[in-house]
C-alpha cells in the first residue's frame, strides 16, 4: 500500500507522519527540484505500507514550486489512498484542498487533527455530519500526544473505493463549503487564554521586537551553553583516551615519514597537527558538531512552535527595504545552521531578483553555526567586546549590501503573505528525529570535506604551493588586512569549509584585532564548496559571478576599514 500524507501548511503534518513511521525514514529531493520530501514505511493492517509525507498546499492549483511538486505527486506516485490532514481549528480553509483531491478519484480518510486546541477556542466538529457530507471517512487527533493514530490507522486498512465526483468550479467549491461548515461547525465564545495574548504580542511591532529580541538572546544563550557542555566531554575524551589511542596504533606501524605525518602529524595538538585522524577528526566531532546539535535542536523547537512564521511578519517592513519580504528571514535562520539549506529554502521566494539578493548576503554576512562555533570558541576568549565587533560588523554589511542590491536591481519585492499557525507544544519525539535527520546529514556533508581539506594543506605545503601563494599575497594580506603570510593557508581552506579556515588561525597566535579581521574577511570573501556548488545550480554562472564578485569587493573593502579602525581604537 502506498499513501501519501496530504495537507495545508503547519497542519501537524510532520507529526502525523512521525506518529505512524518509525525511525527509518529517507528525506530526499523530489527529482528535477530542491523540494524535499520524506518517505517512511508503517504497518497497516497487518502489512507494510510506504508513507510518503507531500509538502505543505493550499490547492492543486499551484502557485509555488513546492505547491508544484504536491501537485505532481500526487499525480505520478499513484497512490491507495491520501490521508488528508486538516487543522480543526480553520476547517473551512482546509477543506478547499480537500476538494481538490476528492475529484482526482483517489481513495481520501480526512484526518481533523489539532482537536484539543479546536475544543479550548471552543470550536465543536460533528464528525458524523462531516464524514456523509464529504463522503469520506473522518478520524479526529492530537497528533503531538498521539490520540486518534490507532483511529487512522485502522480506518487505513478498511478504506473503499472513492465515490466518483464531477470537478466543481472554485467559487462551487466554496459555496459546498460554507454550507459544510455551517452544518457540522459551532464555535462558542471564549476569552482568549494567555497563549492566544501571546501569539497577537509576538506580532505587533511595540511588544513582537522586545520579544523578539528575547527569543534570540536566549536561544543563542542555550545554543552556547549546551555547546560548551557537549565540547567539555567530547574534547577529553580525544584528548586522553582517542589521541593516545590513535598515536599509539599509527606509531606501531609507521614511525614516522611522510604517510606517519599525513595520519597524524607532527604535533599532539588536535588543531595544530593537521592529520586526517587528529585533525581530520577533532574539528567536526569535537570543536562544530556540539554547536550545531544545539543549533538544530532549538531550531526545531522556534519551528515546531510555530514562532517563525510571526518573526517573519514581524521584520516584514525591515526585509522591504533590503528588496526581500518578511519570509526571507526564515532561510536566513535555516542559514545559520548551513548555508546549503539555507539557500535551497530561498525557493519559497516569488522573483528571480529576491532569490539573488537573499542568496546573495546569506553567503556574505550569514556565518553557518559550524563556522560560528569556531569563532565563538577562538574570539570570545578575549571577551565579548571583540565577538560583539565581528557580528556587528556582519550585521551592518548585511543591511548595507542587501540596500545597494535593493537600489541597482531593477524590480519590487511582493508584499508578505504568509499562514501564521497557532502555538504548540513541540513533541518530543519528533523534535529529537528531525534533529538527528539534520545532524547526520551535516556529518555526511562536513566529514568528507574536512577530511579533503587536511589532506588537501598537507599535499600544498609538501610540493611549496603554500609558500608560494603566501609570497604572493603578503603585500595584500600584512598591508591591507593587517595579517601575517601563513594566513594564507586559512583563505585558501575556507573554500574547502569556513570553520576548518577559521580554526587554522588557532595555530597563528593572532592578536585579537587581527583575528576580528581574520574572522571577518573569512565570513565575508567567498563561499565554502558547498555553498559554491549551490549556487552555481540555483543562480547560474551569471549570477553566481556576480555574486562572488560582490563578496570579494565586500571582503578587502570591510577587512581594510575594520584593521584601520581597529589599530586607531585599540
């Protein structure tokens, strides 16, 4: 049996979905596209059955690229049956889709879920009405305490055959559905509870930015603590138990010589010994992968919420005049964690022109938490006074570039429109499957690359190419940046990954105005391989330049005014 997961956006979908998956489950891109989707497989009546969660629509008729791709999937996977899960408490919007998939002549169970948040706003469904009404079986749920998931599941494996509808036109379509709701539907009046305050205060300029501003110095906050914690364990255990380890199995077999050095290095150091096993290995394991476990897991946690969407109305006005809509605030915060995704979720924006500017200052000015775990660690040594001036500086390049984009590209940004979800409780469960399925595809990315990296400064510093380019560029890096030859090496790996070139001015004893700038130049310059890669698919070569251009200019202008100011200062 094969079942696709249908809904509108921030219906609960994902945790339906994890309710009748286990943790097997695939996350992938549907083909020709960057929308992701995910497959996972449950027992229905007695049987397997493959699940397959659809992005979030509003129709079949689509006006987005993920609207799209729900449209085709539920064309081209021909499926048994569609579980339709509708929010409880907006029922009359939801039942638009509803629609729409009941003539496509598919077998439908329609899912009420978020049913004990109808009940608090005092909305009534009679499920019984609803379920001759649409000609449907109709299952009631609290997907987030898994109430009414045996329910679907066993109303699944004794599902019939549809009932063959003539295709009604969209304003038939609402007229059905406002006598179906005025036939099931009663709301009775009820004071809005703290939560409900809540949510109009977290959109409403006076009091939405103090809280705001709330929400993101606490959730910074956690994100450090948590890290430093997860490091204070991890690091120790390299240090006294996989390092000694490691040195004594290499040592045993090669005691030294070139292979000895590319293993593990000439040093005891993680960072300073450049070898694949030390190296290779300390860097994502022990100095990125605490930050971004944490990133991910409060990430998941704004998400599941549902807070998001209301920082996005809420700096709606601020994005305009960067030429981006309130939305675009949500693959900046997805760009913190990874610039990668980050620039895939830039496909919710309506116009070429917005793309190219979100695109455009995520890879400049927005640092991924790997790379800003490193920072952290090597900058906030000397205080927040010197990590305060590398992201002001990065705050104040990113208004400044995304203004001069808004004023030389020619085009308007759309206005805002955008579904904001009621708040909730985040399940647990879910939460924590979502942040592994992000972590492990970060080690899948990070590893690999970093492992290249060591690998790839050894080999230029045996054959004198780092030399070289270090010759080279002194004039440029000791007169313009302020920074010794051997940085170099850092500029040239930040092409490889961002926060393995930020840790490589571990071993350069940089003075803390020097490793501001060094910090800040390599945020600003040019994109990890990555990132690179991206945007060469979803910008094209033109733009792509265009882009790398712009990053350049931006790196020598800003690193040579902050080393001038700097030195005047300090």
């Amino acid at each position: 049996m094969k079942i696709l997961l249908m809904g509108n956006p921030n219906v609960g979908k994902s945790v339906v979905f994890s309710r009748l998956t286990g943790v097997n489950v695939v996350a992938s891109n549907y083909p020709g596209t960057t929308v992701e989707f995910t497959r996972g497989t449950a027992r229905i009546g007695g049987e397997k059955a493959e699940i397959i969660d659809v992005p979030g629509t509003y129709s079949l008729e689509p006006t987005s690229k993920a609207e799209e791709v729900a449209k085709d999937m539920l064309e081209q996977e021909s499926p048994d049956v569609v579980i339709d899960v509708i929010d409880a408490t907006a029922l009359e919007r939801n039942l638009f889709l509803t629609l729409h998939i009941l003539e496509r002549g598919v077998p439908v169970v329609a899912v009420l879920n978020m049913w004990d948040v109808a009940h608090r706003k005092g909305i009534t469904i009679d499920i019984k009405k609803l379920s001759e009404m649409l000609q449907v079986p109709v299952v009631s749920t609290v997907a987030v305490t898994g109430e009414g998931i045996k329910g679907v599941v066993d109303t699944l494996s004794e599902v019939e055959d549809p009932v063959v509808r003539a295709p009604l036109s969209d304003d038939e379509k609402w007229k059905f559905i406002g006598e179906v709701t005025q036939i099931v539907q009663t709301i009775e009046h009820r004071h809005p509870s703290f939560l409900e305050k809540l949510e109009d205060a977290s959109v409403k300029p006076l009091t939405g930015i103090p809280i705001a501003l709330l929400i993101v110095s606490i959730s910074f906050l956690i994100i450090r603590m948590l890290g430093e914690g997860l490091i204070s364990v991890i690091g120790p255990f390299f240090e006294l138990y996989y390092g000694p380890f490691i040195t004594q199995i290499v040592e045993s077999v090669i005691p030294s010589g070139l292979i000895h050095d590319l293993l593990i290095g000439t040093t005891s150091d993680f960072v300073e010994s450049f070898g694949l096993l030390t190296t290779g290995l300390f860097v994502p394991f022990a100095m990125v992968l605490p930050y971004v476990f944490s990133f991910y897991l409060v990430l998941g946690v704004l998400e599941d919420v549902g807070y998001l969407p209301r920082l996005a109305v809420l700096v709606d006005n601020v994005m305009h005049r960067l030429g981006l809509h309130g939305s675009s605030i949500i693959p900046m915060v997805l760009g913190l964690g990874c610039n990668v995704p980050g620039i895939l979720a830039t496909r919710i924006l309506e116009t070429k022109r917005e793309r190219f500017i979100a695109v455009t200052l995520m890879a400049v000015a927005v640092p991924c938490m790997a790379q800003n775990a490193v920072i952290i660690g090597l900058v906030g040594r000397y205080g927040l006074v010197y990590l305060g001036i590398v992201y002001g500086t990065l705050f104040i390049v990113y208004l400044g570039v995304g203004h001069f984009l808004n004023k030389i590209l020619k085009g308007e940004s759309p206005e805002l429109f955008l579904e904001i979800p009621d708040y909730h409780i985040p399940n647990v469960y879910v939460l924590l499957k979502k942040t592994w399925m992000r972590m492990r595809g970060f080690l899948m990315e990070a590893v690999p690359f970093v492992l290249v990296g060591v690998f790839m400064v050894n080999i230029l510093y045996i054959i004198g190419v780092i030399d070289f380019l270090a010759a080279a560029f002194a004039p440029l890096l000791e007169r313009l940046l302020g920074l010794p030859q051997d940085a170099i090496v850092a500029l040239l790996i930040g092409f490889l990954r961002k926060d393995m070139a930020v840790g490589m001015l571990e071993p350069l004893h940089l003075l803390p105005q020097q490793l501001v700038v060094a910090c800040t130049v390599l945020t600003l310059y040019f994109p990890c391989i990555a990132t690179f890669a991206v945007l060469l698919r979803e910008l094209g070569v033109k733009d792509t330049a265009r882009a790398v251009g712009i990053m350049m200019v931006t790196s020598l202008a800003v690193g040579g005014v902050l080393r001038i100011l700097l030195e005047w200062v300090i």
